[in-house]
C-alpha cells in the first residue's frame, strides 16, 4: 500500500468511528427522550439515523476492505446485495434531509398552521414517499445487474460491466442523480433560503425594538449598549451560519461521489460516441 491508500484507509476508520457515536447517540436522544418522539421531525431524525447507522455498519467496512485488498470483497451475489442496500439507503438518506428541510420551512413560514399542515400522518405519507422512490431505483439497478464491485470506488455501488447495455446505464445515472442528488439540494436550498428570509425579518424587527430601547435608555453605560449591538450582529450572522452548515454538510457528504460519477459518465458517453464515429467496439471501463 501507497502513503495515500494508508491515508484514506485511516479516514475511513476515523468517519466510521464519528459516524457510529454520533448516530447512537441520536438514537439514544430519541428512545429517552419523550418530547422528542412526539415531535413530528423526529421520525424524519430517526429514519435519517438508522440508514446512515446502516451504512456505516454495511458498506464503509466492505470499502475499507476493498481498499486493502483491492479486490472484491465476498462474492457477486453478496457485492449486488451489499451495493443494493448502499443505493437504497444513500437515497434515502438523501430524501430525508429534504423531508427534515420542507418540515423546517411550514414551520417557521407557516406556524399558525403548522400542526394541521405537518402530523404525524403527513410525516408517515412523506418517508413512505422516501422509501417508495429509494427502493425504485435500486430495484431497478439490481435486477439490470447494475450494481456490483467497482474498483475506482472500491466499493459495491452502482456499475455496468457490460458494453451492450452502457447507453441504457448512462441514461438510468444521469435520472437517478437528477432526481435524487439534485431534486434534494433543490429542496434544501429553496426551504432554507425561505427560512433565511424570515429570519432575518424577524432579526430586522427585534433590532428596531433593540434601538428604540437603547436611545430611551439614556443612561445606560456604554459597554452595556455596545454588547447589545454586538449581539445584534450575531442574531444576524447564526441564522445564516446554521442554514450554511446544513446545506454545506448535505454537499460535502454526498457531493464528491455524484460529481466524480457524472465525470465518469460524460467520459463514458464520449467513447460511446466516438466508437459509434468511427465503428469501433468501445473501449471496456473498470468496474
């Protein structure tokens, strides 16, 4: 093994250590918790939780142990099941940081509303949409023998070794990532900027408030009046740094992987193209 195969082996340990506490963890908040379980984002919490505890405990381990092996980890049917549950819980657990964002958003744009618009029911109905759209596409790669071993990855994750079908692949990559990846960060980005938008009416509002009782208060000692607008400027800047991690931390995790798929795919695509040009067989892609 190579310094950067040493490297990224460790970091897979280390995200498997981090990613293992801090969703026990969450899960423990939610079993003792009782006001917790009765909030409605609790069930999107819970079902984000357990598919990314899932896929610390199902596929960053077979990673790690195709990464120092280089090689297969088990055999096909194990690697299509293994990249089976990897695509069916990834998107889910896409979908559920975009249910947990359109929850956040009726709540603090409609709040009046929110209890009639957001119950327990309406919450059932959208992670049954979450499962129903997962479980589509993974069916759909598992049964075109889409998902196996791809050694680029090292991973059992979506992969076509076959040249008959690599059109058809590039097609079903291109729809999965658009209404999976995109469609979330969609989603994140539109319910969050909304919710920025209150918020810093709501900032504006307090800080008028804030103003007129300073200047009322004319004997108040200067430090007192400086830490208000100090705390003023921080009222403004949390929201907006809350907002930024979420969405930041919904890119960094799932960003990478899409980016350096469709890379892959447009090259893939050009060989097709320049193949069918020049009547050649296309050249064959690891996988």
């Amino acid at each position: 093994m190579d310094t950067a195969e040493v490297i990224l082996s460790v970091l897979i340990v280390v995200i498997i250590i981090v990613s293992l506490l801090s969703n026990v963890l969450v899960l423990i908040c939610f079993l003792y918790n009782p006001e917790i379980r009765r909030q409605v984002p609790g069930l999107f919490n819970l079902n984000l939780t357990f598919c990314n505890l899932l896929l610390t405990v199902a596929n960053m381990p077979l990673t790690l142990v195709g990464l120092l092996s280089r090689a297969q980890p088990g055999g096909d049917s194990f690697c299509q099941i293994a990249g089976f549950l990897e695509t069916f819980l990834s998107t889910n657990s896409m979908l559920s940081m975009a249910a947990l964002s359109i929850d956040r958003w009726i709540a603090v744009v409609f709040p009046l509303r929110y209890h009639s618009k957001m119950r327990h029911k309406d919450a059932a109905l959208v992670l049954g949409y979450t499962w129903a759209h997962s479980m589509s596409f993974s069916t759909v790669a598992a049964c075109l023998s889409w998902v196996g071993y791809h050694r680029l990855y090292a991973s059992c994750t979506l992969s076509n070794p076959r040249d008959s079908s690599r059109t058809q692949f590039v097609v079903f990559t291109v729809f999965f990532h658009s209404f999976t990846f995109l469609l979330s960060f969609i989603v994140l980005c539109f319910t969050y900027l909304k919710v920025l938008k209150v918020a810093r009416f709501h900032c504006k509002r307090i800080d008028v408030i804030t103003m007129q009782t300073l200047v009322l208060l004319v004997d108040i000692h200067p430090s007192v009046r400086q830490r208000c607008l100090e705390e003023q400027k921080r009222r403004r800047q949390r929201a907006t740094r809350k907002i930024s991690t979420f969405i930041g931390t919904f890119m960094l995790c799932f960003a990478p992987y899409v980016i350096t798929r469709e890379q892959e795919i447009t090259e893939c695509q050009a060989d097709i193209w320049q193949c069918q040009i020049s009547g050649e067989a296309p050249v064959q892609l690891p996988s």
